[in-house]
C-alpha cells in the first residue's frame, strides 16, 4: 500500500524522536512487552487496523502478518521515515499525522482512503500501544473545570472510524507511571527558576486514571469490555538511566535554554532517582512503569 505522507499534516511541536535512539538504547522493550495487550487486540485475517502512535513500526508491522490491512500513524516525521524504510509490508501504510487531529473530518477521510476499496469504509481495530499519554496530553482536563470534553471527543472520533462492533484496544501510561522521574524533572526545572506551575504544565504526558477512561469512553459511545492497571517495573536498557531522561524528558529539559545548564539538569535528575530505582544485587536501574490497559467495543 501506499506510503505517501506528503498531503498529511505534520505535529507542530519539536521532533524529539530518534528511530535509533528509541529502539536500541533506550526502550527496546517497548515492543518486546506486548504480549498481553496483542492478545488483546486478537488481530485476525479479516482485520483493517488503525495504529495510533505506531513509532517505528516495529510492532505494526508484526502485527501486519496476520491481518488484511494496517496504517499506523505518528506526530513525528523521523519515526515514520523509519517505519517507511525498515517496516514497510504490503499491506502497511504509515502516515505522518498527529492522532489528535483525527477529530478533524479531513483527516479521517485521509485515513479511511487507506482501506482497501473492496472493504467497508472503516476499521475493524483501533489499536494503541505506549501511546497515548502522550497523544491525550493537550486533552487533559482542566484541574478547574474538570472539563473532559475534549477526551470525549477524541473518543468520539475514534467511535465514527470504527464498524459498528469493531474495538479500541490499548496499552499506556497509567496515573502514576515513571513517578519518580516525573517527579525529578519537575524538581529540576523549580531548582532552575521555573515557575511550579509552568514545570508541571512542561510535562509531555497525561497519565490517567481507569476511572478517567472510563468516563470518557463511555461519554464517546463505547461499552468497555476490560479495563485494568498494572504496575509493572522494567529495567532501563541504559545503567545510568540518562539516555532515558534526555530522550523522554526532552519537553522538560527544553524548557532550560543552555546546553551545559541542560546536561547539569540531567545528571540532577538521575542522581535524586539513584537511591530509588538502582537494585543493590545486580546493579541494573528499575523504572516504576505503571501501565493501563483498555478494551472497549463499539455497539452493533
């Protein structure tokens, strides 16, 4: 299939991601730990699958052996060139758009041309893997209003891409996941000067609680099959954890304008986190990983 991203709208933000980088130092394991959510998801030969925030690809396009279709699509250019270049499959499309903007009638007619034209003119699967916390983070309700609005109606336009029984199965960040770094990067920008407030607001990811995803699932249309959490403590692939810190705290660390101030900030950070995740016995640092995961069903 087709792996044009040339007409697709591209994440205005900065692209932190590096293919490489992601893959190899810090999160390999990232698509290695997918055994329960795939299970999940259940992919099957007559399946047209949507990806969101499919990365690299890696995990698309094992998951493209088995069905008939599936286009995974990502707000960072670099991890699409990636995919384009190291998991292309004939029957695997990656698009680089940003899944927040799928709420946006245009961008879900881009996605549905995708479907081969002998299918009905929607996904069998939505399916998201160590995603969306950060996809849902511009949703995040506000701590004032309590407005969740904007969830629901990212889940609504999840619903209207989907036949009518199709599902929406993820794996993501749960509240409470990474605590301790999260916690540290904070704590290193208010060390640095920045407002408590504008270091929280730095922070790249909405880790929710089932209780929100529920809700909002509902809110959208959806009858929630499964919901669960999990804690589940994953050793960093880095002994010093930095590179860890460097690539998915970037939104922090951008927040410090100097390079060498940034560095500082980094060693800062792994340092107030050494005490917490370092295991005496082997040396290897463990990451408090917290993961929700969900699978809801659209009504026939």
């Amino acid at each position: 299939m087709s792996t044009d991203s040339t007409t697709t709208p591209v994440a205005p933000t900065k692209d932190i991601w590096d293919s490489e980088t992601y893959s190899k130092k810090v999160a390999p394991y990232v698509p290695a730990l997918t055994t329960r959510i795939v299970g999940m998801l259940d992919p099957r030969e007559e399946d047209h699958i949507l990806d969101l925030g499919c990365g690299d690809g890696v995990l698309t396009s094992q998951i493209s052996t088995i069905v008939s279709s599936i286009v995974g699509i990502d707000a960072s250019a670099n991890m699409i060139s990636a995919a384009n270049v190291n998991y292309s499959t004939h029957n695997s499309t990656y698009l680089t758009i940003d899944a927040v903007s799928i709420t946006c009638p245009k961008i879900q007619s881009s996605l549905t041309a995708h479907l081969p034209s002998s299918t009905t003119p929607q996904f069998t699967k939505i399916f998201s893997n160590a995603a969306l916390h950060w996809i849902l983070r511009p949703l995040t309700p506000d701590f004032t209003t309590r407005d969740i609005t904007p969830l629901v109606n990212f889940f609504r336009a999840c619903y209207d891409l989907l036949t009518p029984g199709g599902r929406f199965v993820s794996e993501f960040g749960a509240q409470g996941n990474v605590s301790e770094l999260h916690t540290a990067l904070i704590s290193a920008l208010i060390h640095r000067g920045v407002p408590p407030a504008e270091a929280r607001a730095a922070s790249p990811w909405l880790f929710a609680s089932t209780g929100l995803m529920s809700t909002a699932l509902t809110r959208a249309g959806f009858v929630i099959e499964h919901i669960e959490t999990e804690h589940r403590p994953t050793e960093a692939m880095e002994a010093d954890v930095q590179s860890w810190i460097r690539l998915f705290g970037a939104p922090f660390l951008n927040k410090i304008e100097e390079f060498q101030a940034r560095e500082d900030a980094v060693r800062e950070v792994a340092e107030a986190v050494e005490g917490v995740g370092r295991r005496p016995e082997d040396g290897r640092f463990v990451i408090g990983y917290v993961r929700l995961r969900f699978q809801a069903r659209k009504p026939e």
